[in-house]
C-alpha cells in the first residue's frame, strides 16, 4: 500500500486560498484512486473530493463544488486540492487517502473505502 504525507495546511483569512499537497510512496500512484476527506473534533471524518487513477474523473462535495479543485500529477506521485474562496466552515483537518479497489464515485461514498491514510494537515479558516 502507497504511504502518504500531506502538506501545506495552515492559517488562512475568509476568502483566502490554500493548496494541500499529498506526497505518496511505496506502491503503483497511478492505480490509486485519490481523495480528500475532512474531520473536525466530535464528528466522523467526510468526504471532500475523489480523483481516479488516471485523473479523468473527479467527485466533490456539494459543500465544495465550484471552490476546490482536486488534481493530481503521476510523474510526481502527487494529488492536490485547491481550496477557494475558504469559509470558517471549511476548518478542519484534512486527509489525503487512497484506494487501489474504488472508482472515485465508488470512494466518495465514505472513508471506510480508503485503504491509505496520510496523517492529516490542518486547515484553519478564521480573521
């Protein structure tokens, strides 16, 4: 299974702009499909947005459409998700994950798909 290491969360006003970064190692990136999922303290971990293998196809929240994008470069093993237009709501900490077995629709139906998990970074959206 692919290692992953996240990057690039921090502090941010409303409005602002953050790209997560996901670093993956140790398995075939290019047969993963990729997502992002978010937590905040006292809930269950959600889905954000999914990538497939080959990146052509894409899944976001209804929360997120039209303000993150997730991409993702297989020469470099990496996914992204620009995150646009942050509201305080988007707080939280995000995960990158993976599964080799799932769709992107098929990944987007819940973190229980994933198979790999990065260890999260934090994003704070607050003035």
């Amino acid at each position: 299974q692919v290692q992953l290491v996240e990057s690039g969360g921090g502090l941010v006003q409303p409005g602002g702009s953050l790209r997560l970064s996901c670093a993956a190692s140790g398995g075939t990136f290019s047969s993963y499909t990729m997502g992002w999922f978010s937590q905040v303290p006292g809930k269950e971990r959600e889905f954000v947005s999914t990538i497939s293998g080959g990146g052509g196809s894409t899944v976001y929240a209804d929360a997120v459409k039209g303000r993150f994008t997730i991409s993702r470069d297989n020469a470099k093993n990496t996914v992204y998700l620009q995150m646009n237009s942050l509201k305080p709501e988007d707080t939280a900490v995000y995960y990158c994950a993976g599964s080799p077995y799932h769709t992107a629709q098929g990944m987007a139906i819940g973190s229980g798909r994933a198979r790999s998990w990065g260890k999260g970074a934090l994003v704070t959206v607050s003035s």
